[in-house]
C-alpha cells in the first residue's frame, strides 16, 4: 500500500466518522421531534375533552330551559378552562431558538 493510499484510507475514515455524527445528532434531533409532537398531541387531546364537556353542559342549560345561573357557571367555568388551555399550551411551546 502507497502513502496516497493510507492518505485516501484516512480521509475516508474521517468522512465516515463524521457521516456517524451527523447521523447521531439526527437520532436526538427526530426523538426531540417526537416529544414535542406528542406534548402537542396531549395537549390537543386535553383541549378536545374540554370542549366536549363545554359542549355537553350547554346543551343540559338549554334543555333545562336556559337557566341563567346555569348559564352564568357555564361562562365562568368556559374563561377558566380557556385560561388553563392557553397556560398549558405557552407552557408546553418551545422557546424560538435564536438564529
């Protein structure tokens, strides 16, 4: 084997250790990816079971004949679970990265 050779060996070597950590930093990124789609999904699960149970309970008002203390409770617990959905959605948001 010529030094060209052992020469053309070791870049390729260094190529391929690096094609290897390009490839790990992937790995990481995809299971970053993955974890945050599914705090997304959790999130957007959670926010569906909400307005079901908004929506369950409107209409329980309007069959009781529109009872405006039921109405009234109605409302207040819909601004709270809006507060609640828009906390747990900012908390579960990633900070931008800066570029």
């Amino acid at each position: 084997m010529d030094v060209l050779q052992v020469v053309r060996i070791k870049h390729l070597s260094a190529f391929i250790d690096q094609l290897i950590a390009k490839v790990s930093d992937m790995s990481a990124e995809s299971d970053r990816l993955v974890a945050s789609v599914t705090r997304i999904r959790s999130v957007a699960d959670s926010m569906a079971a909400v307005l079901a149970d908004v929506k369950t309970r409107l209409d329980a008002a309007i069959a009781a004949g529109n009872d405006p203390a039921l109405l009234a409770q109605l409302s207040a617990d819909l601004e709270q679970e809006s507060d609640e959905i828009v906390a747990a959605t900012l908390a579960n948001t990633p900070a931008q990265p800066t570029p």
